[in-house]
C-alpha cells in the first residue's frame, strides 16, 4: 500500500508542476514509511515513463469511498438552514422598520 501511495502523491504533485523530492512525498503520507522504501520506489517513479501501462494502472486507483451523509443528517442541516434564513429574514425586517 505504501508504494501506491508514494506513487500517487509523487503523481499528483507532478501534475501540479512540482518535482516530487522524498521531503515532499514524506511530509503527506498517510504513515511513517522507511527511508529505503521511499527512495527506491520515488527512484522507480522518476525512471518510468509517466505514459506507460504501469504509471496509467496506478493513476486509475479506485478513489478512497466518500461517507455520504444520512438522510436524518441531512434533515437536521436542512432545519439549520432554515432557521438562520428566518433568523436573517427578521434582521432585514427590523432593520426595514428603523
């Protein structure tokens, strides 16, 4: 897992104009990774061609599942919502009124 994920933050910082350096790919892993490991696979990535089969299957990783909120979350954030629109509504009222 490691490996993918060094990967894919030297890609994404690639694809950002930024020449990934191990401080850089260190600095936002998710877990403490071993200096070798992340050398040799940053070294690995820097050799391979970015068009290659390789690099294109390990861009196409499935994306980390996004928690959907619930129906009764959304409800209570609907209700939030409403009340500040009342709470705003009354304010221009008032502030109609002076």
């Amino acid at each position: 897992m490691s490996a993918h994920e060094i990967i894919r933050i030297a890609n994404e910082l690639a694809a950002k104009g930024i020449t990934p350096t191990t401080a850089m790919i260190k600095a936002r892993l998710s877990q403490p990774v071993a200096m070798a490991e992340l050398l040799k696979v940053l070294s690995q990535w820097k050799q391979q061609p970015a068009g290659s089969p390789e690099a294109a299957s390990q861009e196409q990783q499935a994306p980390a599942p996004v928690a959907e909120p619930t129906l009764l979350q959304l409800a209570e954030q609907l209700n939030r919502l409403e009340r500040k629109v009342d709470r705003l509504t009354d304010l221009l009222i008032q502030q109609g009124k002076n």
